[in-house]
C-alpha cells in the first residue's frame, strides 16, 4: 500500500512542480516528448513534458537527481547543495526557482531516506516529530523571507551558509 501512495503523492508533486512553473525553458515541449500533457494554467494553454526535449538537460537532470538521492541517503542533507547550483549554473534556471525545486525534491528522498533509516531503527520518531512541527513553522517564514531577498542576495546567503555549515563539520563535537 505504500508505494502506491508514494507513487500518487510523487506525481502529483511533479504535476503541480510543472504547472505552477511553466516558465522553465526546458520543461516546455515543442516536440513530441514521452510523457507529454496538455495543462491549462490561467487561461493559457501550453504544452508540458515530463522530459525535457534536450538531451544535455535531460542528463544533466538525471545526473542531479541520482547524486541528490545519494547524498540525502548517505550523509542526510537535503538536495539543495546539489539541485540549487546544477539548475541555476548548468540549465539557467532563476535562483528562486532553483530553491523551490530544490525544496520540492526533498520530500520523495527524504521520505525514502527515512524509510530506510526508519526500517534499521534509526529514525526517533518523538524527536522526529518536533522537529518537523517547528521545521514547518520555519519553513513558512523562511520561503515568506525569500521573496523579499534578490537573487544575487539568495545565490551569496546560501554559499555563505554552505561554507559555514561544511567548516563547521570539520571541528569534531565536544
């Protein structure tokens, strides 16, 4: 039963992911494409894909998409540090896009990740649960916050928080 939900829980994600932003250049399609979908969004009509046309995006997409799974999986970050720098300097996608996208992808490899950890017993669901209540209140006000910050600002505020947070993790805890 899970995986079925899952399964309706991701495309459904991806569904509102490709509606509400159908200004990605490489999300349109002008040729036919697998996947392909007719979806009206205020009063235009454009085609959309689940594949991009291009090849370069398609595997520069696949390539984020495993390397974002992998370090979720393994150190239990989120996609930002991989997702957020491929689509804006490798497909020109804008910064506040990249970090909604970003943000989107967490949820499926997250849910993943903490399956697995859950099914080996690492995964303290009280802990857990506080922490999701109170990320959710942050979350709010953090993406409110965003859209009054420009996106060279947003591009430097997450490089400075990367480069804290990685030589942070090089002194061991006390």
């Amino acid at each position: 039963m899970l995986p079925l939900i899952y399964r309706f829980l991701l495309i459904s994600l991806i569904l509102y992911i490709i509606r509400r932003n159908s200004a990605y250049p490489f999300l349109s399609c002008r040729k036919c494409c697998l996947y392909g979908i007719k979806e009206s969004f205020n009063g235009r009509e454009a085609t959309m894909s689940f594949l991009p046309t291009n090849r370069r995006t398609l595997i520069i997409l696949l390539l984020a998409g495993v390397a974002t799974g992998l370090v979720n999986g393994l150190v239990g970050i989120g996609g930002g540090t991989i997702v957020i720098p491929a689509l804006v300097f490798f497909l020109g996608v804008a910064q506040h896009q990249a970090h909604g996208t970003s943000l989107a992808v967490i949820l499926p490899t997250s849910l993943t990740s903490a399956l697995i950890y859950w099914y080996h017993g690492h995964l303290p669901i009280s802990l857990t649960f506080i922490v999701a209540l109170t990320g959710m209140v942050g979350a709010y006000i953090g993406a409110r916050l965003m859209n009054l910050i420009s996106p060279k600002n947003l591009r430097l505020l997450l490089g400075l928080f990367m480069i804290v947070a990685g030589v942070r993790m090089l002194w061991p805890s006390s």
